[in-house]
C-alpha cells in the first residue's frame, strides 16, 4: 500500500512515533545540505547527523518536554510572537519573556491570522462540521476580529461546492486574497485526462484563489479569481482537449503529474482526526481527492504578483494577479502576457518533464513568502521545507531569477532556477528538528529567521550562521466543538503558523503590553507510560 503524504506524516506524530531532540545546541555548523551539487553562492547551515529517528528516549521526551521559553539570547530580535494552537479558539500575544500580553478569542477555531494596524485580526475560521472537502487546513470562514474580541466582520464561503482553506492574504486596498478547494465530478476530472485510477467516485478538489472585497457585518464580494483547473495539461488521453507534453507547456499542471494514486486507510485517517487535523467524519476519499492541497499564499505590490505553495507536487508557483478574471482563465493578458499560467514553479521539475527524481528539492512544503524588497536579500522568496519521508526539515531561501520587466528566465528544455538555495537551515542533527506537517518560516528585518516546527509547537529564531538565539514551546491547547476527538490530548501543542511581529509594528504602538496577570492557565500532559521497546 502507499500512503498519502498527509497520512504517512500523522504517523510521525502519534506518541509511539512523535520525537523532537529535548535540547539541540544552541548553534549550528555550516556545511551543505545539497552536497557537491551545490553553487559556492549557496550557503548552507547543517551538520551531517543521522537521518533517521532518534533513539526511544527522545521520543518519549517530546511529550513531556519543558513549555514556555526555552532561551532568549541577546541576539534575538525584538518583539512579539502571535500563534494559535491547532484546536483552539484563541490567538495569543507573547512577550520575547515568554509571557502572554494578549489574547483574542471567539468561539471558532483558527487557522492562519494576520495583525492589522488597528490591533484586530484577519484570520481563517473553521465550520465545525463541514459538508463536504474534510480535509486538513479546512476553514470557511473569514473573520475579522477586534483588539477587544469583538467580531467586525464574518463571511462564510462553505459548501457542497466550494470551500475557503488554508491561508489568506491581506491586500494594500483592504481586500483579502484567499486560497479555496472547488468540487469536480469525476466525470469532469476524466474528461480533462485525469487517470482513472487518479479519481475517487466523489471526484477532485481542485485549488483556486480568490480576491474578496470585505462588507461587513457579514457579507464578501469575489472580485477576482483564478482556478488552477483552467491551465492543465496530460500526455495521457489523445482525446482531451488539453492533451500535449508537459515538458512542451511548462506553464500548466500536468494534471497527473502527482503520480501514483494516494491511498488513506481507516487506522490512518484515525491517526489524522486525533490530530485535529481532520473532521471527526473524513474518509479515505476525502483525503484521495484533495491532489494538490495548496497550503500557503503571499503577494508582492511591486510585481502584482501570487506566490503559491502546493505540497502535493512539490512546489512553489507564482502567478499574475494584474490579470482581470477572464485573462485568468486563458493564456494571454496581464504584464506578463500569459493570463492565469504559471510565470514561474520550483522545487520538483519532474512535474513539468524537465527533471527527474533527483531534482526535487521541496517535500511538501508550506508558506512561502517574499523578503521585503528593502531588506537583505529582498525579493528572495523563503519557504518551510517540511521533508516528507527524507525524515528531517529544512527552511530554504531561493533567488528567482527575475527580470527586470517582472517574467522570470527559462530556458529552452531547461527547468526554472535556481540549481541550488542561497540559504538552508537545518538542525545539526537533522532528525532533532522535523515538521512533516503544517509549520512555516520568515525571514526578519535584522536578517535572522523566525520558525514555526508546528507539530510540536516549538517556535524559535536563528541568525544567518544558525544560531538558536530565542526559543519557546507552545503550552497552550484547546477544544472547540467539532473538532475535539479523542486522542487530541497526545498531540496538544501543535501550532498551524507563528509570527514575530516588531515592536513598532503600528498595531502595538501605545498598547500597554504588560504580561497579563494571572496567565492563560496552561495544558498539563500526563506523563506517557515506558512503552516495552523502540
């Protein structure tokens, strides 16, 4: 049998198999990652290791670790750091001290949330028992909600047919990017050459983006879109309109280019629903037909321009947000003049046939971002390498090579570049530091690195050469209706995403920010019992 991603990664954190090294060094050796392959302007922190898990004691050590902050070294960035455990239904403020300042809550769990200048929270919020798409990252609503817990604005984008999930970003004109699953038949998916063996009886879920205009209290105007279903290509049945080469049409999905098809048995999907990763009544199927699972988006203003991040094939895409919606569903308009196709993809060049295995640099990945342009190293993009069944993690910082009309070089028959990443952290033993799902990364202004490792609730930050400067383990946990099944309880801490935000940041100027007192009381773990063997 061959397991899906999603379920070969629940595996990794049931408490039998769940490790995290208890104290890593607090610095790292510089060495490569990528091996003799790579460029003398790659720079990369690692140090060697063992691959594969750690010993027993570690494992039975990640559930019983210490919480709260582990080490705040001078080095660290000044500032604050805003997360939500997996299963809750409150965001918190911490201090660099590790103390909680602030807290938002309503009564929805949350996913990914951003600080606006007013002190309120856009974030994503989950329908507790969604009608269809049970899948990990699911949402449906959008909320925003006030510095005081106040909801100013809910819009629900939630049924049969389609579903918010995931991610969202924050517009310069207020308005809202965000990423969504629609539903298509299995007539439809066979129709556009998806192998038959690809298809489950209840069909796909295909990614697309949204741009919606908020109107409160309750309501959303779609103003722009884009639908990863439009730009496909197979090299699989003649008889379909989009047949051709993949290698030929570099900027369209091969729509069977994920490969062998997924398979989620019922002890898996078990495992998953524990997690809180999935709703108490998903099914094999539900996890067969989300095929790209697209996990993370970011905008850049200057090139009006969508990063995607899609873990199934893995890779990172950027695509053209000047586009009207019409142009985004064809080939030709924009600045780009290619429509809604891919302007540029990388991490796995085998899903466009310009690569083969060797290639893939990216293992279900998630968020990617863009350097601001006026930092170190801006318009670099960085993203959280979660490492798939290699069994260890990685953050990478790529440089595009971007012209200066805004396209990005491709050569004939040659994959997009670059060869290599500028910059890779991992941890000097590799294992001690592995996220096989959610998590995210992003880079600072001092040029240190803020990292979520989201399944263990572990945040920390690293200087340029590796160092461990600040780090802090989630102790917080909740349980919203809906998504409290049992078996929750032995992966309490996990965290979808954490954000430093700076000090002067305009949201927090005059705020008192004193630690609350008393503190958020804290989730206590009994101790899990010896097991009889590793």
């Amino acid at each position: 049998m061959t397991l899906s991603r999603t379920a070969w990664c629940a595996l990794l954190l049931i408490p039998s198999l769940f490790f995290e090294a208890c104290d890593g060094p607090a610095t790292s050796a510089l060495s490569s990652e990528l091996g003799p392959a790579a460029s003398d302007q790659s720079t990369t922190v690692a140090g060697g290791g063992d691959s594969k898990p750690g010993p027993p004691e570690w494992i039975r050590a990640a559930l019983v670790q210490p919480r709260g902050l582990i080490r705040n070294l001078p080095e660290a960035s000044p500032g604050y750091v805003l997360f939500t455990q997996l299963t809750s239904d409150t965001a918190y403020l911490i201090d660099l001290d590790g103390q909680v300042v602030h807290t938002w809550a309503t009564d929805l769990a949350a996913d990914a949330g951003y600080l606006l200048d007013d002190g309120s929270l856009i974030r994503q919020a989950r329908i507790a028992e969604p009608e269809n798409f049970k899948a990990g990252g699911v949402s449906g609503y959008l909320q925003r909600v006030s510095w005081d817990g106040d909801v100013l604005w809910q819009w629900r984008m939630g049924d049969t047919e389609r579903i918010l999930h995931h991610d969202l970003e924050i517009l310069p004109n207020g308005n809202i990017l965000v990423i969504a699953w629609e539903q298509i038949d299995a007539a439809d998916a066979r129709a556009a050459g998806r192998r038959a063996d690809l298809i489950p009886e209840q069909g796909l879920w295909a990614d697309w983006v949204l741009e919606v205009e908020p109107v409160p209290p309750d309501e959303g105007r779609i103003v722009w879109e884009w639908h990863v279903w439009d730009h496909l290509v197979q090299n699989h049945d003649p008889a379909a309109s989009n047949f051709g080469d993949p290698a030929a049409h570099p900027r369209r999905l091969d729509v069977n280019g994920d490969g062998e098809s997924t398979v989620t048995d019922e002890e898996e999907l078990e495992q998953l629903k524990a997690l809180g990763y999935v709703p108490d009544d998903a099914t094999p199927d539900d996890m067969k037909s989300d095929f790209l699972h697209m996990n993370a988006l970011d905008y850049h203003p200057g090139l009006d321009q969508i990063a995607l991040s899609v873990p199934e094939v893995g890779e990172i895409w950027i695509i053209d947000h000047s586009t009207t919606t019409a142009e985004a569903r064809s080939s030709s308009g924009g600045r780009s003049g290619h429509g809604g196709e891919l302007l540029f993809r990388w991490g796995n060049p085998r899903m466009y046939g310009r690569g083969g295995d060797a290639d893939q640099l990216l293992f279900y990945q998630h968020q990617v971002l863009w350097i601001p342009d006026d930092w170190p190293h801006g318009g670099n993009l960085t993203v959280f390498n979660n490492g798939g069944d290699r069994g260890w993690s990685s953050v990478m910082e790529i440089e595009p090579p971007l012209e200066d009309d805004g396209s990005y070089t491709l050569d004939p028959d040659q994959p997009w570049g670059p060869p290599t990443p500028r910059w890779t952290y991992v941890a000097p033993e590799r294992a001690s530091f592995y996220a096989p799902f959610i998590s995210g990364a992003h880079r600072l202004a001092s040029g240190n690195t803020f990292i979520c490792s989201g399944p263990q609730g572990r945040f920390f930050e690293v200087t340029p050469g590796g160092e461990i400067v600040w780090e802090y383990r989630n102790p917080y946990h909740g349980g919203v209706p809906g998504w409290h099944p049992p078996g929750t309880k032995d992966v309490p801490y996990a965290s979808f995403r954490a954000t430093k935000i700076s000090p002067d940041h305009p949201a927090l100027v005059g705020r008192d920010l004193r630690p609350l007192d008393p503190q958020p009381e804290p989730y206590r773990l009994p101790a899990p019992q010896p097991t009889g063997g590793p």
